[in-house]
C-alpha cells in the first residue's frame, strides 16, 4: 500500500494513494529463476520485494515525490535497499524495518511518528 501524508508541520494524516499488487510471480524469482534453497513463497516475496522497489524507481524518476518513508517487514526492507535508485535513497528520510500489514491508518502514523 503507497500512502501519502497529506498533514502540515509535524501532523501526520496518512490517505491511501494506491495498492500494488503483486505481477505474475509465478514466472520466477527477482532475478527471472526460483533458487533451488528457495521456497515458493520466498520466491514470491524477493519478486514482489523486486517489483516494489521499481514502482518506487520509476515514481521517484517521474517526480511523483520527494520525500519518503519506507515501512516493510525486515526481510523486504533488506530486499529493497540494495536496488533502490541513488534518487531514491536520497529522498528517504526514515525506514522503518517493521510489519504494519492490517494497521490502521492512525497506527501506522503513530509508528513512523
């Protein structure tokens, strides 16, 4: 879920901007083949993980932020920081490395508050 902070100073008031959806995992691990050590579901998370960070990629390139928090589980933060854009990076302001999937809205303001 993309969310956006539509609060002003130190307020924030998080709205839903979009959901991804995962695409076509079944067609192989992040890197076009499923590792052997891998479990199918590993597979698929390192793939959404993948496609993810090049969402993100492509809307830091097309100007659609500037400024970003990252909030994911530990394991897909780790995925995504080695292939984020140097753009990217350089507008992430907090990473938080936690699972907030099923929280609120407020919940998760309090959590990168």
């Amino acid at each position: 879920m993309l969310l956006r902070n539509n609060g002003n100073g130190g307020h924030i008031e998080l709205r839903e901007e979009s959901r991804l959806a995962p695409d076509e995992l079944w067609a192989g691990g992040p890197s076009g083949s499923r590792p052997e050590e891998q479990t199918r579901r590993q597979t698929d998370e390192a793939s959404f993980a993948k496609q993810l960070t090049q969402t993100l990629n492509k809307m830091k390139l097309d100007g659609e932020f500037n400024k970003l928090v990252l909030v994911a589980d530990p394991q897909t933060l780790g995925q995504m920081r080695p292939i984020l854009h140097k753009t990217v990076e350089a507008a992430l302001i907090s990473s938080l490395a936690k699972d907030l999937t099923n929280h609120s809205f407020d919940e998760i303001a309090k959590a990168i508050g």
